[in-house]
C-alpha cells in the first residue's frame, strides 16, 4: 500500500505513539482519522495539519456504539478506510495483593476493556468496513496495527492488568491475521519498550535517566516518530502479517 493512499484511522491518536502515527500519515500525504477522548487535543491537531489531511471524532474505543458512529462519520469524510492504528490504553499500576490491600476487581476490568477488549472492538468493527474496499494490486483490502508492549512478555511488579492486556493483543495477532486473510487485509502487532509518552513526561529526571539506561542501545528512550516509521513500514510492505514485532533498543525489563 502506498502512504499517498492511506485513509488510517489512529486509535489514541491524540497524544504519544497515536500522535506521531497521525503526523507521519499526513506528512506523506495519507489521511488520519483521530479516535480519542482528548477533545482540546484533538481539536487542535487537527487544525495544525488541516481539516483535509485530518479529522477528530470522540470515541471511546470500548463502547460498540461509539466506534460505529466514529467509524461512519471517517467514512462519510474520507470515503472509505483502508489502515487501523490501535493506539489507545491505560496503564494503572497495583500489586495483586500488598500493603494497599487487594488489586481492584473494577480497576483490573477496566484495563482489559480499554486495552483488550477496545482493541478488538475496533478491529472487528474496522474488518467489515475494509471488506468492502476494491483490492489494489497485491489484492490488499486494508492493515490493521495493534500496539502491544514489552509488558507482554516481560511484566513488572504492579503490572498484572497492563500485562495481561498486552498479552492479549499478542495473542490475538496471528488468528485475527488468519481470520482475514481471504479478506485481503494483514494484522501486525508492534510491541514498543520505554518512550517518550504523557505517562513518562511527568517523571522526575533522575527516574526517566533510570529508565534510559536499562535499555542497551541506544541508551534513550524511544521516540514516538520511531513507532510511526514502523508502522509506516508495516503499511508499505505487504509480506508482513500475523506477527508481533518488538520495538524496544533489546531492553528485557526487570521485576521492578
């Protein structure tokens, strides 16, 4: 698929990795539509790339009704969609059981709704749109891309939620790839290590030096434009499929 052609709609696209997939889409002159529920936000990046390039819908990704009505009004604007960035979760930290007592039973379904269960609902929802999409030439109807985390694999102290979340969305990859196949449309994964988002912003220096060190190269964390250029990647390259791809300078995180 060419950048020129794509019609994305960016889940989370108001801030962090949602964000710079939406600058990078419409730097090379595809479409972003910004699923989120910072309204401000949204708002004003759309007004920043134009109202051409870009469109802001409220959505809550876990609620049917709401990703139908933003999923409509995406292709009411642009005609069709043909790309899914799915970028959008929470991150709460609680220890099963501690000091504080035990984890929430509320705290820990919300973050499945969000993380989990949002993601699936958006794919599910976008897959029937794209169905109907004129295959190009590598009879490709649409890609789907999934944000996992290296919580996936490598789940700290406080992260049971989080991780079982990510965890997840790994584990859905390869059978939602198989399921739509026959469709034509491909589902990547990308499992991103320590970035530079909103929840690493509010860090003191010291924590966020911390941070950077654990990973072996390069000793920084990642940049959010870095995520967009791998889900640029996946979008041009019709032989990657059904896999998860870990975006993380090879840090394997520790218990705490």
């Amino acid at each position: 698929m060419k950048m020129t052609e794509v019609i994305a709609v960016i889940t989370g696209g108001a801030s962090g990795l949602g964000e710079a997939s939406v600058r990078n889409i419409t730097s090379q002159g595809g479409k972003a539509v910004i699923f989120d529920l910072q309204e401000e936000r949204g708002a004003n990046l759309v007004q920043e790339l134009g109202e051409e390039n870009a469109l802001y819908v409220k959505t809550d990704v876990s609620d049917e009704e709401s990703v139908q009505a933003a999923l409509g009004q995406a292709v009411r604007r642009f005609g069709y969609i043909n790309t899914v960035i799915n970028c959008a979760g929470i991150g709460p930290s609680a220890k099963t059981f501690g000091r504080k007592g035990v984890h929430s039973l509320e705290s820990f379904q919300k973050v499945i709704d969000v993380n989990l269960t949002g993601t699936f609902n958006v794919i599910r929802l976008a897959a029937e749109i794209m169905s109907e999409n004129t295959p190009n030439e590598d009879s490709e109807r649409g890609v789907i891309i999934n944000t996992a985390s290296v919580a996936a694999f490598d789940g700290q102290i406080g992260q049971a939620a989080y991780s079982a979340s990510k965890g997840g969305i790994v584990g859905m990859t390869l059978p939602i790839a198989r399921d739509l196949a026959s469709l034509g449309i491909r589902v990547m994964t990308i499992a991103p290590g320590l970035f530079e988002t909103p929840l690493f912003q509010s860090l003191p220096d010291k924590a966020i030096h911390a941070l950077e060190q654990m990973t072996p190269f390069p000793k920084r964390l990642g940049k959010p434009s870095e995520y967009g250029k791998l889900a640029e990647s996946i979008i041009v390259n019709p032989m990657l499929n059904g896999e998860v791809i870990r975006l993380d300078g090879a840090v394997r995180m520790q218990p705490k």
